[in-house]
C-alpha cells in the first residue's frame, strides 16, 4: 500500500510542477492563472493560483490531504520557520555527537566562568 501511494504522491508533485510551469502571468493585474485542468489538483481552467492581494494561496499540503493521503507531513521537509532541515540534524541525528561534547564543553564553560572578571556584576553589557 506504501507503494501505490508514494508513486501517487509522485504523479501529483509532477502535475503541480506543471501547474505552476505552465501558468500564464498577468501583468496588469498581477497574478497567475491556470492554463489548462488539473482535474487531480481541483483546479479549473483560469483558476487563479497566485496574487498579490486577497488570495489564499494554493498548498500542495492541503491537496493530498483531500485525496486523504496517509501521513502527509512525511512528504514534506520540516517548516523553515520552525528551524527547517538544520534544526532537524541538530535535534535529531547529531544527537550522539553533542552528548560526547556536552561534558567536555561544561568543564570548559566552567573553567572559563572563574577565570573571567564580570562587568555590570553579571548584568551584562546593557545599563539599565
């Protein structure tokens, strides 16, 4: 079943890439419209898919979720505003590696703390 599905998922991300080759842009008005139907997309001939104002932008996301495809998020890479592929390594494959240096950075962090004379009493460099 894995598949079927994944092959599906393929054929929709050619056809929205297609989609969005294919569009005819109005300068006048300054949008994007659909050239032919993508009929597995939902979306007409004319359709608008892109504007500058009082648009809701399409989302392959939301278009395999109407095909009720299952786990969608697996499709897609991690959300850029949340920390994108660097956070994902970071948090979840370079895990093994920071254990094996979380040690020897506290022993340094602490040396460090003594040796080094704070300004402002540890209030930092603001002057409030």
């Amino acid at each position: 079943m894995v598949l079927p599905q994944k092959e599906f998922v393929e054929e929709l991300r050619t056809e929205w890439k297609r989609l969005w080759i294919e569009r005819i842009d109005d300068k006048v008005r300054a949008e994007g419209v659909a050239v032919d139907d993508y009929t597995s997309l939902f979306i007409d001939k004319g359709t608008v898919i892109h504007a500058t104002r009082n648009f809701k932008a399409l989302n392959f996301k939301d278009i395999l979720e109407q095909h009720q495809v299952l786990n969608v998020e697996r499709y897609f890479p991690p959300d850029p505003h949340v920390g994108g592929w660097n956070k994902f390594v970071k948090e979840k494959i370079a895990v093994d590696r920071n254990r094996k240096n979380e040690r020897f950075a506290k022993s340094l962090v602490l040396e460090k703390s003594d040796k080094i004379q704070m300004k402002k009493n540890g209030r930092g460099w603001l002057h409030k």
